[in-house]
C-alpha cells in the first residue's frame, strides 16, 4: 500500500476519533520491509520510513537500546554485523545516536571510481 494513502488514513481517523472526543487514540503500526541490502543505495529512503514508524510507534520515546534492537530486526539478516563491524564499545553501542551516525557514514559513503 502506498506511503501516502497509509498517512492519509491515519490522519482521516485521528480526526474522527478526536471529534467524537476521543483523545486517547492508539494504533498498531507496522515495522516497514525489511531494508534490501543488495539496493544499499536505498538506504535513506528505507530510514526515512522507519524514523516514520519510530516516531509514530512512540517507539521514539522508549529506551535506546529497544531503539536500536528494533531497528536491526527491522533491517535484518545483515544489520547485526554490520553494526557489530563498527567496532563501537559496549556502551556506545547502545545509544541510538552513535549508531545512527555510524549507519549513515556507512550508507553515505562516497565511491571511488577509477
């Protein structure tokens, strides 16, 4: 189903529901596919989507290291080595922004063609 119409839905039923005075709205969301690592270049539309889900979710204000689980069993089969590789400390590995900016370098990176 396309982004755009999913986002439409969502908003169309939070204002229904609002104005029949239900503030305490809820969904379920769905984690978006899994990320395509044969397509690296797809990279920043797939986190896209998934910071959509994150903030969405309310998967956003829960601990980093749920963040970051969530994220590598959305991406799977590859993002636990990949992340592992990085060689961040144990610590570090937990906190969303050290593995973001990790993920977004080795996403990002520039080829070198010759």
């Amino acid at each position: 189903m396309n982004f755009a119409l999913i986002e439409l839905w969502i908003i169309i039923f939070t204002i229904v529901n609002m104005a029949d005075g239900d503030q305490n709205v809820s969904f379920n969301y769905k984690h978006p596919e899994r990320f395509d690592f044969k397509s690296p270049e797809s990279w920043e539309n797939w986190f896209k989507r998934f910071k959509r889900f994150r903030n969405a979710s309310g998967l956003s204000s829960k601990p980093e290291e749920l963040q970051i689980n969530t994220l590598i069993c959305s991406m799977e089969p590859e993002a636990k080595d990949i992340i592992a590789s990085f060689g961040l400390a144990d610590d570090d590995s937990k906190k969303w922004a050290n593995v973001m900016d990790k993920l977004k370098a080795f996403y990002t990176q520039k080829k070198c063609y010759i």
